[in-house]
C-alpha cells in the first residue's frame, strides 16, 4: 500500500499531479518530442470516433508500414521554460507576458510546490479564516506569523467545526500534504493490533491448516490480487524463477493407472502437473459413468509407487472432459482438496515452501525443483510403459505478479478471516441502497462474490508488514494445550500472557510464549485505512468529523479485493459503512485494448507522456527493468514499432484532460497518446484565446461583477448563454460523476463557442476604431468563468492564465484558481437562453452554407454580398438581429433581408438552407466561368469515382454497410451540388463574360 495523504472534501478538483518540472526567466529551446455528448448515447459517440480513429491510423499504418501512434502528424515544439529564480513554494512570476506558443514545461513549472505551501489542499479551515482575519482585522496571513494564524485557525475550527464538517462532506477531496500517513506507520500498527484482536474476540478469526496460493520463489502466502490467470493456448516454454531449464506447459499428459487384480485393465487420466502425481491419493469418477459402473469400489495402482489407491465416485466430476476419470491431489489442488475432504481421504504433500519436492516423494525426486522433477517422472513413466501420451491442451496458469513464479497451492497453518456474517451485511448494503456502486453494473459481481464468500487467509510468510500479535505457547501439548490451541493474541506481549495464563490455569510467569513471526497481508491494513488514517481506534476529532466517508473512487480491478474488505472490516469495526458511495474508474489500457504489461513492452509512464522521451530512453528503461532477455527482445521490437520517435511532450493537463474525457460506462480505456496529444491542441487553442482576450482587454481595462453585467448585443447574450450552458454540463457531471459530460462541455465551450464562433465575431470591432465596451466585459467574464470550470481538469493551465486576469473591484480575490469558487449553475442561470441558442443555430447554418458556396465557386478573397430570403415571416427576426455577425463570420459582404414573394436575383448563386429559406450569394462579376468550370469538372470527376466504387463494393453488414450508405448518401449530395453550381455557372457566361476584379 502506498503512501496516501488523507482527504479532505472539495467537489470539483482533481488531484493535481505531482512530480512537477524544477522552477526556470523565459528561454526556449527546440527539441524533438521533450528530450530526457444523452449519458449513453454520447458515450457510445465517444467511442465510435475513438473506434473510428483507430481504424484510420490502422489504415495509414498499413499503407504506411509505420506504426499508427506515429501516423498523427506532429512535428517538434519550441519548448519554452520559466528561469526567472524562483524558490521553491515561492509564488510563480506572472508579470511577464505570455509566451507566443503554449509550452507544457514553461506553464506546469512552479506552481504546485506553491499550491502546497499555502495549504490550498487542506480543508476549508484556512481561507475562510483568512477572509475573517482580512474583514474584522486587516490583516494578512504572512502578516500574522504561522503560530499566531495556526491559533486563529484552531480557535474557529473549535467554533465552527460541525458546520465545516457538513460542507467539507459535501465537496469532494483533496489531498493535504502534511496530513500524509501510511498503512505501516506507527498509527497504523495500533490499529492494525487493535482490528486483529477485535476480530479474535469476536470469533471471527482463527487458525487452520488450509491451502493457500503459495508463491515458491517468495516463500510465502499471496493473496489472490496478486494472482494473474495467463492463458496458454497451447505448448508454451516459460523462464521460471529458480528453474535451471525452461519449463513447457500446455501439454496434457496422460498416464495409465493400472486395476489392482486385473493385469489388463486400466484407468487413464490426464494431468497438467505431472510433478503432482507422487501426492495422488486416490482416482475419482462420475456414479453414473457406464464406462467405470464395474470399479466401482476397486482399487488402482499408483503408477509410480505401486500403492493402492481407491477409485472413488463423485458427483463432481465431469465425465463428458477427457477419460472422465481425474487424479485427486488434496494436498496441491483446491478442487481435490474438497473432493478430498468429501470422502476422508488424507491430502499428501509433496512440494515443499521453495518449490522442490518434500521427502514423502522418496529419495529418487527429494530435494529436485518441482519442474525438474516433471520431466523425471515423464521419463519413469514412459520406462514404466504407462505414459499414454503428450497432447496440446489450453490452460490458465497461475502466476505470481511479484515474483512471475508459478503459483502453487500448498497445505500451511495460517490466520483466516471467517467471512460470511460480514459478507452478508456488505451484500444487504448494496441491495438496500445504503451503498452505491457507478457504475451500476457492478453491483452484479458484488452480488455474486459475497454470495458465496471464502475465508480470507491473512498471514503472509514475510518480514515486511505488520506482525501478526499472536503468541505459541511453548512447551508440553497436555499442559499448554493441543494444535491451534495453543495460540494466544493480545496487543501486548503481557496481554498475552494474561490469556495464555487465563487459558492454561498456570501462572503466567511460567509461561513461554514465541510470537508469529508472521506479518498480516497488506490488504489486512488496506482494508482499515477509511478510518485508521482518522486516528482509530482512538475517537479523534478526524475520526468524529470525517467518518463515515462520501465518496471512494478507484480501479474496478479492486471491487472485491479492497472495496469489499473494507466495507467488512468497516461495517464490523465500526458499525457504519466507510463511505455511501464508490465510483469505479476504468482500466486503463493500450490503443489496442491490451493489458499494459512491461513483458509487452506497452507500459505507458505517466511522466514519460506528460515530459516526453526519446526512444532510446524508453528502450533504457526497458533494460533497466527485471525482464528475461526473450521477453525484452519482445517488449523492446513492440515499442520501437510503437514509437519509432519516440513519445512526444504533452504535459500533465492534456494527459488528465485526455484520461477523464473516457466515461466510466463506456468499459475499458484504451488509451493513446495520439489523444493526449490531441488534448495538448486544445490547450494551445485555450492559450491563444486567451493572447487575443489580454489584448481586446488592454492595459486599464476594469471588469465589471458578473452580477451587473449585461449583455449588449445577440452575440453577447449567446456566448454568455452558451457559458451557462456549460456550467450546468459541469455541475452535472460533477454530481452524476460522469467526467465526459463536463470535458466535452468544455471543449465545446472553448472551441466551437467562445474561438470559432464568438471572437471571430467580434474581431472586427475589436480591431478598427473605438472598442465598444460590451465585448471586452463579455470576454472577460467568458475567461474568468471558463478558466474556473476548466481548473479541475487542467489546473496548471488555468492557474496560469487566470493569474494574469486584471482584479475586479470589490476587494481580493481569492489567491489561487485552485480555492477560487466553483461557478454554479444557479449563478449563472439569469443568462440561460435555450432559445435565443435555438435561433442562433439557424444562423451558423446559413454561414456554413455560405462557406460551401465560397468553396464551391473558390471564392478565397472576394467578399460577396449575401440575401436571405424566408417565406415565414417570424424566421426573418432571426436572422436580423445577426445580420453582422453572420457576414463575419460566413466571410462575405453586406447581408441583407430579401422580402418574402420577390424575385431571386440575377446572376447570384442559390442554396437551400431549408424548405422556407433560401440563401443567395453575388457571383456576378467575381467568378470567371470559362476558368471555374472545367475545375468543377475535374472534382465532379473525381467524387462520381468514388460513388462507382462504393457502388460496385459487396454490401456488408453492420456499421460498415450504414457507413457506406451514409458516404453514398453524401456523395450524391455534393454532385447534385456541383452540377447545380456547373448549370448556373453556364448562365452567367452568356450574361457577363468578362469578371471584375475582386
């Protein structure tokens, strides 16, 4: 378990990366790629274009040959870097301006070891308070001195904790750095004790000897998270840990048990672990199997010691898989272990803790690795005349993520955790509602686990951990007790003697007792952690103020392993749940949906994606790690073909951008830097709109508060609708904690709003004569409110430019972007108009339509005039109120109202924006048809050939076929297009043949 800090609440901030770039005055440099939309539907988008961009880097792969990360053109970036001397924690100098290009390293630099030093991520106790001080005293923070603050601090804390308590609940986490703890420190070893000699007392832990998941080359119980299922499909060689040879598995071997009385007849079996069969105790069969009716009750021969085994019956057994007839194994297989205890039959071990054979296989296979020892008894039985055959066979195997060991189930003494009364109260929590599980579909595999719960095996033969506070009393079984009882726990030493004393009637002085030398699992601390980070067992105020938890959120790889032990061990500890709800992230994954795995060579580093890296520095990494040399001539050939340039710099706020733009309903996330890359356009596009807005502002420009600004024209009333709009998506996302809902209203807000649409409008105003005042307040506004509902997703960028807004009147602001206030709908609802952007829709469809007729007749400078034309009177108040804009914005000339009922002018060029408007565009005089028609031709040429194709390609099926009728749809459109701008092209000519310039 990680070091974690413990969190406090804040709604909407993510936790900032750490790691950051040392502080830099301004350079540059240029290096090649940084050196050393409703919920399901717009998911199901979101997917479909991250489908259809992986098939399209797939294809330029393939005509390519270059892999398809590296298809995405991108070509270096001047890397600009903050130098101005700047201490560590210091604030960062913003009094410079801007860089030209938006630059990861020069914007990331500075500003977290500054976030952490002013406690902006502890709860809310130090800005209120400083707000008071500033309000009843004048006085300033640094003014104060620390002890002195720390003292208000606590002083209002004592006043006004219950309140805080409730809104710190309500917001969300946060991380406060210097209120870091860890599952093995001081605190945490008492709690540890504490839960393991509750749980004792309770009768819920106890001591058995059980199989458990043995990892040979660790020496020690694993639990089952740290077991990975690989799947061979075949004969597969493997590299073990302390295996001299390489091993084969996928082989199903099988041997011939002969019938004792009978030298002709034998039962056959088939194994994978060969090294197994000196621990067989017996062969089982299906009752009702005709082939074995006659045995039933015989005996067979072990085929390497010639021992009687019994032929068994159960109804296990499945007589349709191979011969029907298995070898039981009780000591080594959990399945024959039960098969085992079902019929009373001793289980044998045979493989000792590091993984060779124990003594009760006989001198010949004693003291041998285990996988050394298999081809032995291959070669015994083969002499022996009862090997029946090698054949292909798929299989799981078992594998230690720690120590990349084959896993093995051993017979050991250990701790368990009885777990059915707690996994019958985790399992009601769901059903009732008192805990949530998003996504929702979880709550099925909860259900299923705790269904049917095992014990939970919590010793671990390990010296780093917590040790097991449990005592063996020492000395003669008939006084000191017999097996398991004679352990005794205790949180102390001298507690134990107590019970051991208590336990045997003898004085506890005479006693000897040895501790476990044992440690717990760590999901044993794990577990404990929503509360023992608060102080428990001790009712500390963290413990009565922020237990139980709202909110967990993690991979859903650790649903039962650590969500599920920590609702049991909470609920059982504590009588309340640790949190009411956990939100479960995706997993992450490589572009093509695989595992990242470092044998694959597709592990991706966080750093290496936010800083860049070389090749060669990735290929050093690999070298660096513990792959054998096949597997990193594997994982090195795929990252070469993966990132022949290696991965280009993208900086933390693009990756975080990029990583919670994937929903967690839409499954696993396959991640590319193609797309992180795409996030890292985005903050360049945010960057140069804010350029244009610190210019439009210029130097003694004053904002108004947000609560008196007005808008002064359609446009301002849009674009300030549209920012309402985006503060709902936010907050709603927020609150159903779907993270696309809020990353694509920003990135429609920013882009297709505020930069395509609204400063495009208003440039021309802005840039000739003198600046109406409307538009810089609105731009402003649009920064401030943006920047703040962009924070949590790209905090250093935010913090970045929302430092250099100029201060609006009223006092301070708040210091920092990152405890500034979130902006609510509510706030912003007086400026939601849903149908003022309705009518505004219909005039960005008339400029696209301008914009095709522009390109269609390749007007590139002239600026012709424009008429629309509506046979609705009331749609003619739509497009007048945007008469200006809509020429901005379309790139043409005056436009202008056509009356309802009068001619189409002569010589202009018509388009349809609906069956009631039309749009005519001037074409009189500025388009030279003999020049423009046979360009026409030529593209006609070329789309009727594409049509052909499509036409004579097999209909498929699916999505393919609908994106094929789609295309086909929209060919035909654009060459009904063409032939109409062709005929109307052929009039002109014989009505003006000589163009004038434009």
């Amino acid at each position: 378990m990680p070091h974690l800090p413990r969190a406090s609440f804040r709604p909407w901030r993510l936790r900032p990366s750490r790691g950051l770039p040392g502080s830099h005055a301004l350079s540059t440099q240029s290096e090649p790629y940084g050196s050393p939309t409703s919920r399901r539907n717009r998911e199901a988008k979101q997917k479909r274009l991250r489908e259809k961009q992986a098939a399209l880097e797939a294809g330029l792969a393939g005509k390519s040959k270059a892999p398809a990360e590296s298809s995405k053109a991108w070509t270096p970036k001047e890397i600009v870097l903050y130098e101005l001397p700047t201490e560590p924690g210091e604030k960062k100098d913003v009094s410079r301006p801007l860089p030209a290009a938006y630059s990861p390293r020069y914007v990331e630099a500075a500003w977290y070891p500054w976030w952490v030093r002013e406690g902006f991520f502890k709860p809310e106790y130090q800005a209120v308070v400083e707000k008071q001080l500033w309000k009843e005293r004048g006085l300033r923070r640094h003014e104060m001195g620390r002890e002195d603050f720390l003292r208000e601090v606590w002083k209002w804390k004592e006043e006004k904790g219950g309140e805080i308590c409730g809104q710190l609940r309500a917001l969300g986490a946060s991380l406060d750095w210097d209120r870091e703890c860890f599952t093995m420190d001081a605190g945490s070893s008492v709690a540890v004790t504490e839960a393991f000699v509750r749980l004792h007392k309770a009768g819920l832990l106890y001591r058995s000897r059980q199989l458990v998941n043995w990892s040979c080359a660790l020496r020690s119980a694993i639990s089952d998270v740290e077991v990975e299922s690989r799947f061979l499909p075949g004969p597969t060689e493997l590299r073990l840990p302390g295996c001299p040879t390489p091993v084969s598995f996928g082989l199903l071997v099988s041997v011939a048990f002969p019938v004792d009385g009978e030298p002709d007849a034998e039962v056959v079996v088939g194994t994978t672990r060969p090294e197994t069969l000196p621990g067989d105790v017996a062969v089982a069969v299906h009752p009702d199997d005709a082939r074995y009716t006659h045995l039933h009750g015989r005996h067979l021969r072990h085929p390497l010691t010639g021992q009687l085994l019994p032929l068994v019956t159960d109804s296990a057994v499945q007589p349709h898989v191979g011969t029907g007839a298995v070898k039981v194994t009780p000591a080594h297989s959990p399945a024959d272990a039960e098969l085992g205890a079902r019929h009373g039959l001793r289980p044998l071990s045979v493989i000792a803790e590091d993984g060779t054979m124990a003594p009760a296989c006989g001198d010949w296979l004693q003291g041998l690795h285990r996988f050394v020892a298999r081809e032995k008894i291959l070669s015994a039985l083969r002499e022996r005349g009862l090997l029946r055959g090698l054949q292909s066979h798929p299989m799981v195997l078992p594998i230690c993520s720690r120590s990349g060991d084959v896993v093995e189930y051993l017979l050991k003494s250990q701790w368990f955790v009885r777990c059915r009364e707690m996994a019958a109260r985790a399992a009601q929590a769901v059903e009732s509602g008192a805990l949530e599980l998003s996504p929702s579909f979880h709550q099925k595999t909860w259900r299923l686990w705790f269904s049917r719960p095992e014990d939970w095996c919590v010793s671990r033969q390990l010296w780093w951990g917590h040790r097991i506070p449990a005592y063996l009393l020492v000395g003669e079984p008939g006084k000191v007790g017999h097996g398991e009882d004679r352990w005794v726990v205790g949180r102390t030493e001298a507690e134990a003697r107590e019970a051991a004393a208590a336990l045997t009637g003898l004085p506890g002085e005479e006693l000897t007792l040895e501790r476990d030398p044992d440690v717990l699992d760590t999901w044993f601390s794990s577990a404990l952690f929503p509360f023992s980070s608060l102080g428990w067992p001790q009712q500390t105020p963290d413990l009565t103020r922020f237990y139980p938890l709202s909110l967990l959120e993690t991979g859903s790889d650790l649903l039962l392993f650590w969500v599920g032990r920590m609702v049991m061990l909470g609920t059982q500890l504590t009588g309340q749940l640790p949190f009411s709800k956990v939100l479960l992230h995706s997993m992450v994954r490589d572009r093509q949906g695989r595992k990242m795995s470092k044998s694959l060579g597709n592990v991706l580093d966080p750093r290496d994606i936010i800083r860049g890296a070389e090749l060669q520095v990735l290929q050093e990494k690999l070298r660096d790690g513990n792959l054998d040399p096949a597997e990193l001539a594997i994982a090195a050939a795929a990252q070469r073909k993966d990132f022949p340039h290696g991965i280009p710099e993208c900086g933390t706020d693009a990756l975080r951008f990029a990583l919670c733009s994937h929903g967690a309903l839409a499954g696993d996330l396959h991640l590319s830097v193609s797309e992180v890359l795409s996030s890292r356009h985005f903050c360049n596009k945010v960057w140069n709109a804010l350029r244009f807005i610190f210019s439009a502002l210029g130097e003694n420009f004053t904002p108004q508060p947000a609560e008196e600004l007005c808008p002064a024209s359609p446009m301002d009333a849009w674009i300030l609708s549209r920012l309402a709009r985006t503060a709902r998506e936010c907050e709603r996302g927020f609150l159903t904690r779907e993270l696309p809902l809020a990353t694509h209203a920003l990135h429609h807000f920013w882009l297709h709003s505020l930069c395509d649409v609204y400063v495009e409008a208003v440039k021309p105003g802005l840039s000739h004569g003198p600046r109406p005042p409307g538009p810089p307040q609105v731009l402003f506004c649009c920064a401030d409110v943006g920047l703040r509902l962009l924070a949590p997703f790209m905090p250093f960028l935010a913090e970045e430019l929302w430092q250099r807004l100029p201060p609006g009147p009223g006092g301070p602001r708040a210091p920092s972007i990152s405890v500034a206030p979130y902006p609510s709908a509510q706030s912003l609802e007086r400026w939601h108009c849903p149908q003022l952007e309705r009518r505004f829709s219909r005039v960005q469809e008339a400029v696209q339509a301008l914009r095709a007729l522009r390109a269609t007749y390749q007007l590139t400078k002239a600026r012709p005039r424009v008429l629309l034309q509506s046979s609705e009177p009331g749609e003619q108040d739509v497009f007048e109120a945007f008469l200006e804009p809509l020429g901005t914005l379309g790139r043409c000339g005056a436009v202008g109202l056509l009356p309802a009922g009068a001619a189409a002018p002569s010589g202009w060029a018509q388009a349809p924006l609906s069956d009631s408007v039309q749009v005519y565009m001037e074409l009189q005089g500025l388009v030279d048809p003999q020049a423009h028609l046979p360009l026409l031709a030529a593209r006609r040429h070329k789309l009727q050939k594409q049509l052909d194709g499509l036409v004579a390609r097999t209909p498929s099926e699916g999505e393919a076929e609908t994106r094929r009728q789609q295309r086909l749809s929209s060919l035909h459109l654009e060459l009904s297009k063409l032939d109409q701008a062709a005929s109307h092209l052929r009039q002109l000519m014989a009505a003006s043949p000589s163009p004038r310039e434009p």
